[in-house]
C-alpha cells in the first residue's frame, strides 16, 4: 500500500475510533494490520533506513504517527479495548516508537517557547516576539513522539500491572526526565510527558512512586518545568489576542504537571520529600533563583490567569495535606509550618472564602486535612489546637470567617466540598470548648441538617449520615446537661481569672 493511503486508511480508523465506544470495537479487526504496520514502521526508523534523506524520515515519522493514533483513540474507551489492544501486542510496539522518538524529539526547541524565554530573560521586549509567538506545525519527531506518549498513556490509563511495568523501564524514565529537563520543549511534548506521568503516579503503588522519583529522578523535572511554565504563562498575560493563542498551549501543559506533582506528593513515602524539592531554589536566567513554592504561591494568586490552574495549585496543597496525614503527626507539623511561613496558608483561606467552587473545594480539603491532622494520633492534639488558633477559630469566635465557609460549604450538592466542611466541622466541635453553640451561632445546625437531608442535592449516603451523627452527638437531646455544664465551666474559668487579675 502507498505510505498516502496507509495514513489515510489510520486517519479515517482514528475519527471511526474516536466517535464512539461502539465505533471503536468496530475497529478491532483491523488492530493486526494496523499493529504490523506500525511495527515494519518503527523498525525502519529504528534501523536507521529512514535516514537516508530528511523527507523520507518525515515521511515514515508521520506515518508511523498516524498508525499509532488509533490506538489511542481506542485505548482511551477504557479496560474492554485496553485488553483488546494489549493482548494484540499492541503496547511493546507503541514503547518501541516512544524509546525510538523521545530523544531526538526532547533536543528540540521550540521557536514560540524559546521567543518567550528570551523576554523572561530580559534579552528582548515582548512585542518584539509577537512574530514567533504564533504556533505552527510541530516537526515530525516531536508529533510522532507526542503521538505515542499519548497513546501509552491511554493504554496504561488506571492499569495497575501496566504501569508497574512501564516504570521499571530505565530507558523509558530517561527520556522522560530528558524531555522534563530541556529548556524549551515543544508544549506539546511536556504535555504529553506530563500526562504520562499523571496517569502512572495516580495509583496508589509505592513501588510505582518510587521509580518514578527515587529511581527515575523526575520530580525536580516536574518542578523545574512547572516553574518554567508558569513563568512564561504569566509573560503573555494579555488581551492581545496573538498572546491569548500564546498562552493556551502553555496552560494545558501547566495542568497535567501539576497534576503528576500532586500524585507524588500524596504518596506519604515521598511527602516530605516533595516539600522539600518545592523549597529547593532552582536556576531562572538571568541568574535568577526562585522555588517551585513561590511558583505556587503565585499560581495561587492568580498570576496566571486560568481558574483550572488555580484549582490545580490548591490540588498540590491538598494532596501534600493527605499525604503527611497519612505519614503522621510530625509530617503533618512540619507542612503546617512550611505553608505558613511560606504564606500559602492565608491564600488558602481567600480562596475558601471565594466564589469559585472549584477553588474553595480545593481549598477546604487542604485547610481540613491540615487541621485535623493524623487523629489515630493522640500526640496531635496539640497541632489541631495550633492550625486552629492559626486560622482565628476559638470556641468564641470566628475572626477569620473560616469556620463560616467551611458550614457555607454543608450546602453544597459536591460530595468533596461537604467532606472538607464536615472534617473541619467535627474538629471544632469535638476540640473546642463552646463550640457548639457559635456553630449555632453561624447557622450550623441548619447546614449539618440541609447535608444530612441533601437539600442542595446532595446524594451521598456516608455524608448525610455522618452529618446527622454530628447533629445528633452535639446538639441531641442529651446534650443539653452537657452545655449546661460547659457554661458552668466557663464561668468558674471567668471568675478564677478575674481574680487572678
């Protein structure tokens, strides 16, 4: 068949594939052709064949790109086609072009990001780039390589085994950490890098976590090109509509990073571990120092101006919250007042208080988790009493208005965003002396009943339960005797320190 009617006969299985589940189990029969096709292709780039003149090499690249496609469209169904597609030989080929391509396609730089290099460097002014900042067809090797680590990623999406064996590749973790560590890749490479990486930390495998960082060395490269993205994104902030075009590639690259560095850090093995990469000072020419901190800091506050990437920044916080609640009380402290002195803490409390649902929910899982520490844990009382003095909540006031968003957030039909309020909720009222009636106060009683009935909506049966356990352990019927014995305690205490006094 002419290499022309083989991408067209791959291009119109990728669109059949693409529409539908049953339109893509109707392409099964065509995986053996399509997968010996792919094969023939890559061992002539592999062999070196494809060399022999820079069109003929395009040539095959693209076409080996086309064939791999459908794949990935397919795969991206879920587990029937996944198992389809694996059983077909179909991921060892896919591999082969990814090892074949990531190397030559990591060294090269694109034009658009190296144009906003320069002016973060200050070696021109923006608008003198605006030519350069206009995307164009991305080379052969870079849409070839890009190809396959999407359609790997698709393979591999939430396959346990899979992944395992994936990341035991050595090969494969070095051209991963090539692409990570390059100045100025293609954003459509790092996207697709990134993504991979996403998809393998997702399980919850220490083994898998611990080739990804320990042995692989990727996080200071999901660091450093997180930091490099941000700051570029930042750059072209504008409503200059050459500039917005700009941006969009950058922005979907910054996502699925910051994704694979939450993944890692919610792995209590590696928590600290990425704390204290995000602290490390990295290089930024000119002879710039910054920390990954500081990028997520500014991301917080919106430096870069897409709510996706904001929730994702609070994502980060979250999961290195879940990951020192599950390392223990001492990881726990040592987050606390890292975040603090780094002054993400009261950011996180804005975005509580916010009108983004998406940021306040990231919001609250952070600050709850934080709050509420390692509870199996009798030592770390203490650090719950600490987070809450930190956020102005005693048993007799709110200063911060904190503890009235988290009840705010009762009201809500998202099952994430009423787990925060009730983890927050629960440890106010269990910790704090008075705390029953200034949840009261703020309108609590109402809000644990609206979650515990879903009024708003809500459909999550172990919530609504855990909603009405509160309302019935703190506000029931046998806890009146118990208020009026808290009121006696606190006037005993009013006395004694007037006396005191």
């Amino acid at each position: 068949m002419h290499p022309g009617s083989t991408r067209a006969a791959a291009c119109a299985l990728e669109l059949m594939a693409s529409a539908s589940m049953t339109a893509a189990l109707a392409v099964r029969p065509a995986v053996p052709v399509l997968a010996s096709q792919l094969t023939a292709a890559v061992a002539e780039l592999g062999s070196g064949a494809a060399a022999t003149a820079a069109v003929d090499r395009d040539a095959a690249l693209l076409e080996a790109a086309q064939l791999a496609a459908p794949f990935g469209a397919m795969a991206g169904w879920g587990y029937e086609l996944q198992d389809c597609l694996t059983e077909a030989g179909v991921g060892s080929v896919l591999l082969q072009l990814l090892l074949t391509t990531i190397e030559c396609a990591a060294d090269r730089a694109s034009p658009a990001v190296d144009a906003v290099a320069q002016v973060a460097a200050g070696d021109v002014a923006l608008q003198a780039q605006l030519a350069l900042l206009q995307p164009g067809p991305d080379p052969p090797e870079v849409h070839c390589c890009s190809t396959a680590l999407w359609a790997v990623g698709m393979l591999i999406r939430d396959r346990g085994d899979a992944i395992a064996s994936l990341v035991a590749q050595p090969a494969l973790l070095a051209g991963l950490r090539r692409v990570l560590l390059a100045p100025t890749p293609y954003p459509e490479l790092l996207r697709g890098v990134a993504w991979l990486v996403a998809f393998c930390s997702s399980v919850d495998w220490p083994a898998v976590i611990k080739h990804l960082v320990d042995d692989g060395g990727l996080l200071p490269g999901l660091l450093l090109s997180s930091m490099r993205v941000a700051r570029y994104a930042a750059i072209l902030n504008g409503d200059d509509p050459i500039l917005e075009e700009a941006a969009k590639p950058l922005h979907r690259t910054l996502l699925p990073l910051l994704l694979a560095a939450a993944n890692i850090a919610a792995d209590p093995g590696h928590t600290l571990r990425v704390l204290a990469e995000l602290q490390a000072p990295r290089p930024l020419p000119p002879g710039l120092t910054a920390t990954a901190m500081q990028m997520l800091l500014a991301c917080l506050q919106g430096n870069v101006p897409h709510r996706r990437i904001h929730a994702s920044a609070a994502g980060l916080m979250a999961a290195l919250a879940g990951g020192a609640r599950r390392a223990g009380p001492v990881e726990v402290d040592v987050l606390r007042k890292a975040l603090a002195e780094a002054g993400v803490t009261p950011v996180l409390v804005e975005l509580l208080r916010g009108r983004s649902m998406d940021l306040r929910r990231e919001a609250a899982a952070a600050l709850a988790v934080m709050t509420e520490g390692a509870v199996e844990c009798d030592d770390s009382r203490l650090g719950r009493l600490a987070m809450l003095r930190t956020l102005g909540v005693s048993g007799k006031e709110d200063q911060q208005r904190v503890l009235a968003a988290f009840i705010d957030l009762l009201r809500s039909s998202i099952p994430d965003a009423v787990h925060a309020a009730l983890r927050f909720v629960a440890v106010v009222l269990r910790e704090l002396k008075g705390a029953r009636r200034l949840v009261e106060e703020l309108d609590g009683i109402d809000a644990l009943e609206a979650a515990q009935e879903g009024r708003s909506g809500l459909d999550a049966p172990s919530l609504q339960a855990w909603a009405q356990e509160l309302v019935d352990e703190y506000y029931g019927i046998d806890c009146e005797d118990q208020e009026e014995e808290d009121d006696d305690d606190e006037l005993r205490e009013t006395i004694k320190y007037g006396q005191d006094g």
